[in-house]
C-alpha cells in the first residue's frame, strides 16, 4: 500500500461547511492565513502575523466579515486500552505532558474531538530523558498508545512507530521535514530534534473513513 505524504491528504480530504463549499481539515497548530486578509475567528489565534488552529475540525472562511475559523468535529467514541491515537501537544510540566487526542486509528477511524490525556516522561521513549523539551514540543502531532483508558487517560510513545509525526519549525513555523533522526525547516534551515516516529509524515491509517467527515 503507497503511504500518501500529509500534504497528499489534506490536498484530498475534505468536509462540508455550512455553505456547502468543501473545506480543508485541519489541526491545532495548523497555519490558515495571513492576518493582514482575515480576522481570527472561532478556535482560531494570531501570532506573528499570522492564524492558526486551536482545534481539530473544518476550516471556514467568512467572505463577508474576513473572517476565518475552525469548526470542531464534536463526535466522541469511547477509547480502550490498546488503542493507538493521534494526538497534538498542548501543554508540558514535567514530568507530564498534557495532549488533546484527535483521532483513534482505524478500521474504523473514529474522531476523538480534543479529549484530554497525558503522557509520563518515562513513557515517551526508551532510556532516561533529562529534558523533555528536547522529546516533544508544544503543538507537535503524535501517535501514541493508550495504557489506561479510564479514569484517566494515560499515554505511551515507547513503540519504535510511535512518536512525533509532524512538527512546526520553532523559528518560523513552517511544517518539518525529517533527515535521518533530525528534523529540518527547508524554509529557514533550521534543525531540531524530536521522539519522531517511524511514519513521520504518513497520516495513512486515519484517514480510511474520510468519507464520514460530514456536517
């Protein structure tokens, strides 16, 4: 089966906005525009300049009043134990880092809608990490296991495919590419370095259901 790169699918994914224009899909952290054209919207903020998502859902564009917003996918399946997800880095504290899970691996792909889980600094990789930071970064996407659905939702990256499979550049943040173990910014040649899982840029498996993405 050929691994469509992410640029692949979000050029092939699409859902229904209100209007019935189709729209892309996107995640937190996800550049939508210029703010000198659009005013920040619903689950959307400004920085540097520029927008980008706070949530996981359909982006939307309001010709009318210039603005651009994300509407978020609302349905929420029940998670268990075993279960591999897509989640987005949200907050770090060491030991814990805090992630919004997006979507559970399919057959069936089901939307997770920003639930909350963490995942324990022994849990990201093999051996001892001194700095998390040097791990994971804050917005960086993630394939990661769950090891306790309930009460909490506790998370693992210690899988050789699991970790980080996309990142923003820190300095300019543009999407990176991976080289070997490192990644690098072919907009400012930038490098840093991640827990990068062995699928970084594939987003193959959660995107079989994309027909189901529908308002």
């Amino acid at each position: 089966m050929m691994l469509l790169t992410r640029d692949d699918l979000m050029t092939q994914i699409s859902i229904h906005s209100t209007s019935k224009k189709e729209a892309p899909l996107v995640v937190p952290g996800e550049g939508l525009g210029s703010a000198e054209e659009f005013l920040a919207g619903a689950e959307t903020y400004e920085d540097d300049g520029e927008i980008f998502s706070t949530a996981f859902g359909s982006m939307a564009h309001d010709t009318q009043e210039h603005t651009v917003e994300v509407k978020p996918i609302t349905k929420v399946p029940e998670l268990k134990n075993g279960d591999i997800v897509l989640c987005t880095v949200q907050d770090i504290r060491h030991p814990l880092v805090h992630v919004s899970l997006l979507l559970r691996e399919g057959p069936p792909t089901s939307d997770l809608n920003g639930v909350k889980g963490v995942i324990h600094v022994s849990k990201i990789k093999p051996g001892f990490i001194s700095d998390i930071w040097g791990e994971l970064r804050l917005v960086d996407v993630l394939l990661a296991r769950v090891l306790s659905a309930a009460p909490s939702i506790q998370l693992s990256t210690y899988e050789e495919d699991l970790g980080v499979i996309r990142a923003l550049c820190l300095n300019c943040r543009k999407p990176m590419e991976r080289r070997g173990n490192r990644l690098v910014c072919t907009n400012c040649s930038r490098f840093e370095s991640r827990w990068l899982s062995g699928r970084y840029g594939r987003y193959d498996g959660f995107w079989k259901d994309q027909h189901k993405y529908r308002h």
